[in-house]
C-alpha cells in the first residue's frame, strides 16, 4: 500500500516539477532577449542619431 502512495505521489510531483522548469527556463530566455536587444539598440543608438 505505501509502495503506491510513494508511486502516485512521485507521478503527480514530477509533471509538476517539469512545468515549473520549462516556465523558469520561458521567462530566463525573455528577460536575456529584452536585455540582449537593449543593449543592440543602445550600440546603434549614436549611429542613428548622425543619420548614418
């Protein structure tokens, strides 16, 4: 009886523990594009300002 317990608890905890990953590695790949293209923007910046 416990082996099961110990079964559906680890079947319900690992779906759980792969959606919490897939949204931290979702919302680390964002922040590092918006500050990757923050900084494009700000380098280019100068060049567009002189009409370059």
């Amino acid at each position: 009886m416990e082996e099961k317990k110990k079964k559906s608890g680890l079947s319900i905890f690992i779906p759980i523990l792969a959606a919490l990953i897939c949204v931290i590695t979702s919302v680390a790949y964002i922040v590092f594009k918006m500050s990757s293209n923050r900084i494009y923007e700000e380098k280019w910046q100068d060049y567009d300002e002189c009409g370059i």
